[in-house]
C-alpha cells in the first residue's frame, strides 16, 4: 500500500515530468514555425554588384559601387555613397527579368544617365538572362551586357 506521502511525492513527479515535457515541445514548435520570409527567387535573391556594362555607359568613370537588390518582387537600385537610389518591381520567370520603376520620370537627364550605369537603356526594361547561379549573374538586352557578382 502506498502512504498518502509517496502518493503525494509520485504526483509532484509526475506533473514535474508533464511541465517539462509539454514546455519544451512548446519551445520546439515555436522554434519550428517562426515566420521568416524566405527567398522566393532562388539564386536571384540577395544583392548584386555591378562589375560591368558593355557597352560601357556615356558617363565616365563607370562607378563599380552599383549594386541591385533584389528582395521577393522588389528591386533596389543602389550606390555605396548615396544609398538607395530608386526602387521597382521585378518579375522573373528563370529565363527573363523584367524591372519597371514606376516613379522614375525618364524624362530628366539625371535618371537616364543614373539607368545607364546599371545598364538600363528604357524603363521599364526586360534582360535576358543568360547566366545565374550563386556567384555570378549575366544580363543581357539588345547590345548590352551587365555582368554581376552576388555580393
């Protein structure tokens, strides 16, 4: 016969073991389906560095601190020292990338010369892509090539 003193110490155990248990298959399950956005682009995805354009842009030098930033169906086009200089949006299918900046009037000189050091001849504009993977990225557009390093 069990003293009402084990009885009582068993119990104390036994809601013990079912407090851990039932916290750290909380834990586990919270730690599994935390929200994080995921890239949805594949190899695309992430930040580019414009390391040429041919032809090379009229304006002179070619600034290589350029970068695109592509993030779900967003693209920043960036310089180092002034920061984001315009935002679009992108569609990409794998084989084609096409960017449209919707408030980017083309009609001021300062943001056709600023396209073209991105390689961006006309907005919204359609590349072809003739390479991607982790590393590098080559665009191309009529007689334009961009080619990038994933940064």
């Amino acid at each position: 016969m069990i003293s009402k003193t084990q009885y009582a110490k068993m119990k104390q155990n036994h809601i013990k073991k079912f407090f851990w248990r039932y916290l750290f298959i909380s834990i586990a399950l919270t730690a599994l389906s935390a929200c994080q956005k995921a890239p949805i682009n594949g190899d695309l995805d992430g930040q580019w560095q414009v390391m040429s354009v041919e032809p090379e842009p009229d304006r002179q030098p070619f600034d290589v601190n350029i970068y695109y930033c592509f993030y779900l169906h967003t693209c920043h086009l960036t310089s180092y020292g002034e920061g984001v200089w315009t935002t679009g949006n992108f569609s990409f299918d794998g084989e084609s990338l096409s960017l449209d900046f919707p408030y980017l009037d083309m009609e001021k000189p300062l943001a056709s010369e600023k396209l073209s050091q991105f390689g961006i001849s006309s907005n919204p504009v359609t590349f072809d892509v003739a390479h991607l993977d982790n590393k590098k990225m080559i665009l191309k557009n009529g007689n334009t090539t961009v080619t990038l390093r994933k940064f």
